[in-house]
C-alpha cells in the first residue's frame, strides 16, 4: 500500500515537473511565432508599397533611355487658308495639285523651305501653268519642274497667274523625308502663299 502511494506521488511531481518546465518553452515559441507574423506582415507591406510606387510611375524604357520627344512642325497661322496642296503628304516625284482662293494672283516660281524657316530654300519648282515655247510651231506642254537651290541651271518664266488653280508640281527626287514649308516664290507683285508639305517614301 505504502509503495502505491509513493508511486502516486512521483507521477504527480513528474506532471508537475513537466507542467512548469514547458512553460518558457511555450513563451518562446509563442514569441518566435509572433516575430514571424510579423516578418510576413512587413514583407507583405514593402511589396504592396512596390507595387503602388510601380503604379504611380510614368512608363519608361526598361534599359533606362526616354521615349524620343517628336515635335511637329505647325503652320503659321498669317498663312493658313493661303494654300491647299493635294495630297498633303507625297513621296518624291510624286505630283501635287495646289489650289488657292478665288482671285489669287501668283507666279510660277515656287519654294521648298526648311518646316521651320523659310530663308533656309532647299529647292525651286515651276508650275504647269505655262505652256512654254514652240518647237517649230508646236507649243510645248506644260510641265512643272524642279531643281536645288544654288543650281545654276534652274529658272523660271516671269508670268502671272490668276485664279484658284489648280497649279500642279513635282516633289524633287532628291528630296529626303520630312515635313516642309512650300510657299509662292516671294515677290512684291503676288500675294504671299504657304502650307506644309510632307515627303515619305
């Protein structure tokens, strides 16, 4: 009996033992466990503050380099209305049709100008509106023509023309693409006259 007894009691202080043994064991995991949730949390906040920071940025190329900024040329406005050329975009050898308001009185002479000043002439051109000379007796037809600014070669007939056209060119050959100013070849005795030309092949 008494052996009973003692054995009762060694079980109990063993659960005892055991009961206040584990105790730091359960405040460390329990510690260890809410500096893992909190871990996780900041992980979850740096990605979530990423991601709005990603979403607020502009796009931009992944290898760093910015977008190339186009600036295209406009007309001024003293000559809009002043001229219509059809098609307003041409490759080159291409001809065009100019048209202007009723009673517009013109030359033949024509420029090709850089889109953003017209002193910088790149090229002369000629409408059809003249027929020419004869050639024993028959009259030339009317061609337009064209040639580079400083050619010697080139010229045109001083003749004026009235009316709304239409006055036909041809866009150089040799011209590179771009956006150009095409005007009446300037001269006191007509009124001034420009619309933007595009070139693309």
């Amino acid at each position: 009996m008494a052996d009973l007894a003692q054995d009762l009691r060694t079980l109990a202080d063993h659960h005892a033992e055991q009961a206040t043994g584990d105790f730091p064991a359960v405040l460390a995991g329990a510690g260890a466990r809410r500096r893992q949730r909190f871990r996780w949390s900041a992980a979850v906040s740096v990605a979530l503050a990423v991601a709005a920071v990603a979403a607020l940025s502009p796009w931009s190329a992944t290898d760093g380099t910015q977008d190339p900024v186009i600036n295209t040329p406009t007309l001024d406005p003293r000559w809009a209305g002043t001229m219509t050329i059809t098609p307003a975009t041409a490759h080159p050898g291409q001809e065009i049709s100019l048209t202007f308001p009723p009673k517009s009185f013109r030359g033949l002479a024509f420029t090709i100008s850089d889109a953003t000043d017209r002193s910088k002439v790149l090229y002369y051109l000629s409408s059809d509106r003249y027929a020419g000379p004869t050639n024993n007796g028959v009259p030339v037809p009317p061609r337009p023509g064209w040639w580079k600014a400083g050619d010697p070669g080139g010229g045109w007939r001083a003749i004026g023309v009235n009316g709304p056209g239409p006055d036909h060119l041809i866009v150089p050959t040799t011209i590179t693409d771009g956006t150009y100013l095409l005007c009446i070849m300037e001269d006191r005795a007509v009124a001034d006259a420009c619309a933007l030309l595009t070139v693309k092949r």
